[in-house]
C-alpha cells in the first residue's frame, strides 16, 4: 500500500486510465474476433465490413496507447491477409 500522498494519488489515477484502457481493449478484441469469425464463415461482403470496424477499433486503441503502434499494424495485417486469402480462393 503506497504511503505518500503522491503515490497515492498515482494510484488513484492508474484505475481510471485502466478502467478506460479496457474499454478500448474489450472493444478492439471483440470487433477482430466478429472479423475472424465472419472470415473463417466465407461471408465476403459481412467480411469486408467487419475487418473495416476491427481496423478503425485498432486504430483508435492504438492512437489512445492502449496497444502499441506496431501492435495495430501487425493485427491489422494479420486480418487483411485473412481476408486476401479468402477473396482470392472465392
């Protein structure tokens, strides 16, 4: 338990900046597990609009720093050659 007064204002304001990093976070895995999902269903178009939510959702998690810049970007690769992929075989 932090006993000066500093660490524990510090304290205080580490649980707001966590409880709002787990908003983006929580937001950032659930739009890339719909996108992987309607990707893995064969659903192109639900696909295309699905991928294009989970890249603004890692965009906006990583412009807030919640998740690294390079994190973003490789997530964001990572689905759109899922996506590639699948265009390519239908």
């Amino acid at each position: 338990m932090a006993n000066k007064q500093s660490a524990i204002k510090h304290m205080r304001s580490s649980k707001r900046k966590q409880a709002r990093n787990r908003i983006y976070r929580g937001q950032t895995r659930t739009a890339v597990k719909k996108a992987r999902h309607k990707i893995e269903q064969g659903h192109l178009e639900e696909a295309r609009e699905a991928v294009r939510v989970a890249v603004v959702a890692l965009d906006k998690a990583a412009q807030k720093g919640v998740i690294h810049k390079n994190n973003a970007a490789r997530r964001k690769s990572r689905l759109m050659q899922q996506l590639n992929k699948v265009e390519r075989a239908a």
